[in-house]
C-alpha cells in the first residue's frame, strides 16, 4: 500500500470530483444541444448560473448542467474565490423579506380555517431561502452530499465575521442534519481486508492517537482489537465517526501498553472487558450533528451480540482541559488540595516556595515523568487535583471538560483516574500524563444520564469519590457529596 505520506489522497478525491462534474457538464450539455456555460468566476456570472438552476431554464438535464459547472467553479477556486461564491449565494439568494411581509399580511388577513391554513403554506415558502433549493441541486450529482458537507467546512471559519455567511450555515446545518438522520447511517467493521482507501481515510482521520504507520493501522485492526465506522448511503466510502476498541481484561489504564505493536495479540475469546479509546468525528463540515452517542451504543450491541462474555464497557478517555486550569484556575484549590508534607516535598523538588508555582514548574519539564523523584513527590497530589477538575463548571452547570460531557451526558460513570496513563507529548501537555475511564453500566445509563440533565449530578466512581474524601473547598464545604451536583 505504500508509505503513509506518499500521496495525498484528500487532493486525488478532489481532482476526481472535478473531473466527474466536468463530465456531467459536458454530457448534459451535449444531450440538450447547449453550449458549455462561461466558466462561473466573476460575480455577475456566478449570479446567473445560480438563478438559471433555481430557474430550471432548458428543463431538469439543463439545470443540473449548471449545478455542475457551478460546483465545478468553486472547486477550481482559491479561497477568496470561494468566499465571493459563498457571499453571493448568503447575500443575494436570501429569504425575500418583501415576499415574508406580504405572507404574513395575507394570513392576518384570513377570516376563515382555510385561508389560515393557506395563509401557513404561503408563509412557509416566502421563509425559505431560494439557495436552500440550490443547495438541494448539488445532491443529484456525484458526491454531492460530500461537496455539500466540504462546502460547510470552508464556511463555518468565516462565520464569526458575517451574519449573511451565518444565516447560510443554518441554511445548511438544517439541510444537513435531516440528510444525516441517524435512521439513515450504517454501522460497518473495519477490518484489514476493508479497501486501502478507506484504511488511508482512517489514518488522515485519526484525530486521538495518532496512527503512525501501516504495521500500527494493523494492530488496531487484529482480532484483539475491533474499529467501527458509521456511514451515510450517500457517502459510501466516507467514513462521518469511527471508534476503537480493545478487547482485554479489567480496565485499562495506559495508552501505550495499549497500542504497543510489541505485545502478542490477545485472545477475544477471554476478554472480559470492552475499552473505547478513540473516537473520531471524520466530517468538519459536518459539526454540529452529533454521532458519538450512537456510535457507541451500535458498537456496544454488536460487541455483546458477538462476544457474549464481555460484560464491561468502558473508555480510556483523555482529559483536554486539565492542564490549562491547573495552570490557571487551578491557583485558588492547589494549595487547599495539598498536605503540608505534600507542600514541602513540591517546594523540595521544585526550588519554588509557592506550592502552586512549583507545581507547574515541575510538570513544565518535558521529561519529569521519567524522573523517580519528581513522579513520586506529584502522583498523589496530581491524582486529587485531577479528581476534582471534573467538578468544576462552566457557564450552564455542566462540566468544563468536553469529553467529560460526553461521556456523563450518554450515561456514563467516571469510575477511575489513570496515573501517567498517556505519556505522549500531546498527553503531557494536556492533561499532565493523566487519562481517566470512563463505565457505562447497562444499568445505570438511564439513571445516570437523567441525573446529569435534570440536577446536573455527576456520577462519580469509588476510586474518584475516595481521592477527593475528607477534603474541603476554599469555602469550607465537602468537596465529595456536595460538588458533584449542579451548584
């Protein structure tokens, strides 16, 4: 299959696109007796070769012709070019204000259940913009739901700067999100016989641990191991979310002694628990419509339907945020989550007598974990501290770790806090080595989840419970029994 670098195949698919599109072009234009529409970059022609597909002129065949040059054209753009197209379809195929108006006189005008009812219908269609019924066009062509979904990718970084670009991502999120209906997607196994190019897309797309090379792809695709990927029938051969799992013995608690090619291959048929331990969103332009939940729910079914034994269900999750608010909004709980021999021992260590200044210092060494020294004065006061990140809240009551919330909004417990469970780079500077599981309990799920949306509680395992027991907050009250429910 070749070096994983060797070719890119995010240019090869656009080139295929584009050549497609030229195609359906050239022969819709060939079967109607058409000359090729003006290649589309300059506004005024952009504008035309829009208002022609909503216009349909020359039939059905003849405005697919112009869907395809028009895509074709935004292809072919460089990314100022790409923002004119997206800036002209926003600003001047927008909802028709004088048409909304003129809906909503003639239904206040209504003085019966039909006009009413005709007043609702008329009122709906001045609503909708006419680039919703532009974008629909695209989808009759090859890989139109994929240059859709790559389209929202180009747009969701200029939204910020105009609200025409944010009126047409929701134009388009909406557009999406029914298209993307659950009940429409597919779970499928990946395995080392799936084709070599969705195994590529699964190395590009890998957003949690990085997949270095082929001989890596395979270990995660062994008998020990399985991938799931969930696809839309439109998009055959895109994956939109993936997860990884590793069928062991007992909870998980490091990354590497995970993915390590070295270690022989573990027979499935003894696992007794199933380990999530990477979950990719594939699409960008598709942020916003949540899989996750129902990636691993599917998952799970298979996994209990093909594996009967395995009785446990748990993550080996990372911890994005906790890095940051150690350094930050950690300075008001470190020095009340340490004993005082804790206090001496980081000030020993460190050469800094501000508890919290030393703290950091220490961890800010890019190889203090390989040093005995400094790994014993920090594994327990790190554990606690990491312990009680999870209770911190953002604006909303929920917690400021997101894969926090994930994982207790489906229902899940924070059962465990992993000591230099991820000893990359990228652990190190996230979350100071630490990983945590995550368990889902069949039945606990429902109990946990409705807790969490209705009371904000958290669901909180033993060992997570016991690092934070007996300890107080800089208010004086409880940390465990109080801080785990919305404040």
């Amino acid at each position: 299959m070749g070096d994983i670098g060797s070719e890119n195949f995010f240019d090869r698919a656009l080139g295929n696109l584009k050549t497609a599109w030229r195609d359906v072009a050239v022969g819709a234009a060939r079967s109607l007796g058409l000359a090729m529409p003006p290649d589309g970059k300059d506004p005024e022609t952009l504008t035309r070769l829009m208002t022609d597909c909503l216009q349909a002129r020359g039939g059905e065949v003849s405005a697919r012709l112009r869907a395809a040059e028009l895509g074709k054209a935004y292809l072919e753009s460089d990314p100022a070019g790409r923002r004119q197209f997206l800036e002209i379809l926003a600003q001047r195929f927008a909802t028709d204000d004088r048409a909304v108006e003129d809906a909503i006189i003639a239904y206040r005008a209504a003085d019966d259940l039909k006009g009413r009812l005709v007043g609702h219908h008329q009122l709906r269609r001045a609503l909708q913009p006419p680039r919703v019924k532009l974008l629909t066009q695209f989808n009759a062509l090859p890989e139109g739901v994929k240059f859709l979904v790559d389209l929202r990718a180009d747009l969701l970084p200029l939204i910020t700067e105009d609200p025409h670009l944010r009126d047409l991502d929701r134009d388009l999120r909406e557009l999406l999100t029914s298209w993307f209906d659950l009940g429409f997607l597919d779970l499928r196994r990946i395995t080392w016989d799936s084709p070599a190019s969705l195994l590529e897309k699964l190395i590009a797309y890998e957003a949690v641990h990085e997949i270095r090379s082929w001989e890596d792809l395979r270990d995660r695709l062994d008998s020990d191991r399985c991938l799931f990927a969930l696809f839309h029938p439109r998009m055959p051969e895109e994956p939109l979310a993936f997860v990884e799992v590793a069928l062991v013995r007992g909870l998980a608690s490091n990354v590497q002694a995970l993915l390590d090619v070295t270690v022989p291959t573990g027979d499935p048929a003894e696992a007794d628990t199933a380990i999530f331990y990477s979950i990719s969103n594939t699409q960008k332009g598709l942020r916003g419509i949540s899989f996750g939940e129902f990636l691993i729910k599917r998952a799970t079914t298979w996994l209990s339907q093909e594996f009967p034994q395995i009785r446990s269900f748990a993550t080996l999750s990372p911890i994005p945020g906790f890095r940051a608010w150690l350094e930050d909004g950690g300075i008001e709980v470190v020095p009340g989550l340490l004993t005082e021999e804790e206090k001496q021992e980081i000030r020993i260590a460190s050469g800094t007598e501000a508890p919290h200044q030393g703290l950091i210092g220490l961890v800010s060494e890019p190889d203090w974990p390989s040093d005995p020294g400094v790994a014993r004065v920090l594994e327990v006061p790190l554990q606690r501290l990491c312990a009680r990140y999870f209770l911190e809240r953002r604006d909303g009551g929920q917690p400021i770790d997101p894969v926090a919330r994930f994982h207790l909004k489906n229902g899940a417990r924070l059962e465990r806090v992993n000591w230099l469970g991820d000893i990359s780079a990228n652990g190190l500077r996230q979350a100071c080595g630490m990983m945590v599981n995550y368990c889902y309990f069949p039945e606990e799920v429902e109990k946990n989840h409705e807790a969490f949306m209705s009371e904000g509680r958290l669901a909180l395992g033993a060992p997570v419970q016991g690092l934070l027991r007996g300890w107080r907050d800089s208010n004086g009250s409880p940390i465990v029994n109080r801080r785990h429910r919305k404040s």
